[in-house]
C-alpha cells in the first residue's frame, strides 16, 4: 500500500507542473486552433440550416487522417520527454525506488493520455456551441452530413462516414474511441520512453511520428497494411465490429496493443533497473 502511494504521488508530481510548462499551452492552443478549423464550416452549416448537431462528432474527427496525425502528433508532443528526468527526479528515485519510480512514470502517461483524449473530446463539444444539442442518438444533422451530400455542397471538409453510425450507437461510439485512442496513445508513449531510454531522447520522438504519419502512407497504398498500423486502429472506420470485413477487428487491435505494451513496459523495468539515471533537460 505505501508504494502504490509512492507511485500515485510520484505521478501527480508530474500533473502538478503542467501549469508552468510552456509547451501545454502550446499544444492546446494548436489542438484548439486545428480542431476549430476542421469544425467551423459544420457550425456554419447547423446556422444555414436551422438544425442543431448532437455533441458526438469526436469519433468522425478521428476517422479524418489529417486530424487522426495532427491529434496523434500531440502525444509526441505530449511525451517527447519521456523519460522525464529533471534536476528533481534523482531525489525522487532515491526516495521512491527504481520500480516504483518507473511505476510513476508509466502511469502518469496513462493518467495523462486519458486526461488528452477527454480535452480533445470537450474541444469537439465546446467549439460548435452554440450549435449543440444534447442527444441520445446521432441527430439530424450529422445524419444528414453522413447520409447526404449536403455537407461538401456546403464546404464541410470534415467526413461523417455512415458507417460508424450503422455500427455504433453514439455512447457505444465515444467509448470506443476514447478507449482505442488513449490505448494507442498509451502504446506511443511507451515507445518514446523506451528508445529515448535505450538511446537519445530524438530517437523516440522520431519512431512515434512515423507511427502517426503510417496511416496516410496507408492510404495511398493497400489497406491490409492497416494490420500493421497500430495509429489506424483510432479510426473506428478502420476496426471491423462485425467480422464481415477484412479491417482488423477490435479483438485483433486489444491484443496486439496488450503484447506491445506489455513488453515495452518489462523492457521499462529492465532499463530503469540497469542504466544509470541522468538528468536531462525538460524540452
């Protein structure tokens, strides 16, 4: 019990300098700038038609590939420190431990990747007031947007593919995708720790862009590589609910990431346990 109160604590550390960290900021102010760009044109179509949009647009953002690389590329962003090693955490590994220490820092990437996705999710919300109206179900005008071509017609670049609405109810939908992207998020996060450990803090960095901008390379290509595209798997466009089609299905996409964290998590361990601790420099 006292250690898990080291690695809760330890992990709350890292929240509580959030606030004099300039490149939070940053990231909201770009997330908020892009997403607001992406959604514009939907509330200018909710005023030129009279009709209001359910608060339930997030799954249709993440199916866009653009907006799929921008979001993913804020967790590269969000973690292209990791492992956070500032003039503090020696102190702290002293205090806390080795495991317990890399215990913190796993689940403060976790912590954090929740608390991303639920901004995300709130940004989707909060830029299309006032337009929005809460509902149970889809909604006439992401119907219409899905099922019509009065969307592009009046120069909305964001696509309401219908498929989500044709496998999912609304909630079925948000959680399933703040589940797939925090997990995937998760998965770039322990990637960075990992290769910026066993390496140089560039190298992680590097890796986990190239697994956010695969699923355009995807798409000029074949899409049986999306099996091999752990970032494609937040497009619930891409998983296959059903076991008609030949996407990767959900059970596919929750194993894969289960065995890949997994293993990243005991190379963790074993890293923290047999390297040297150096401080290193917050970017």
């Amino acid at each position: 019990m006292a250690n898990l109160r080291k690695v809760l604590f330890v992990s709350l550390c890292h929240f509580r300098r959030w606030p004099t960290n300039p490149r939070m900021y940053l990231l909201l102010i770009l997330l908020a700038g892009y997403i607001n760009m992406m959604l514009y044109p939907v509330r200018d179509f909710c005023a030129q038609y009279n009709v209001a949009i359910s608060p339930w647009v997030f799954p249709y953002l993440m199916a866009e590939p653009y907006s799929l690389l921008m979001v993913m590329l804020g967790i590269v962003l969000l973690f292209c420190d990791a492992p956070f090693l500032d003039e503090e955490q020696p102190y702290v590994i002293l205090r806390a431990g080795r495991l317990c220490w890399c215990a913190a820092q796993i689940l403060y990437m976790v912590m954090a990747t929740i608390v991303y996705f639920l901004v995300v999710f709130l940004l989707t919300v909060v830029l299309l007031l006032p337009c929005v109206q809460f509902s149970a179900d889809w909604g006439v005008a992401i119907n219409t947007l899905a099922q019509t071509d009065l969307g592009f017609q009046a120069g909305v670049a964001l696509p309401f593919p219908s498929e989500i609405m044709l496998r999912l109810s609304p909630l079925q939908a948000i959680g399933a995708e703040l589940g797939m992207a925090s997990w995937i998020g998760v998965f770039l996060g322990l990637v960075m720790f990992t290769l910026n450990a066993l390496f140089n803090r560039g190298v992680g960095a590097i890796a986990a862009t190239a697994f956010a901008v695969f699923p355009l390379f995807i798409r000029q290509t074949d899409w049986g590589l999306h099996y091999f595209s752990p970032v494609s798997w937040a497009s619930l466009v891409v998983l296959d609910f059903s076991g008609n089609t030949t996407m990767p299905s959900v059970y596919y996409a929750a194993g894969v990431l289960a065995v890949a964290c997994a293993t990243l998590i005991l190379l963790d361990v074993w890293i923290v346990k047999k390297q040297n601790i150096e401080v290193i420099k917050s970017i």
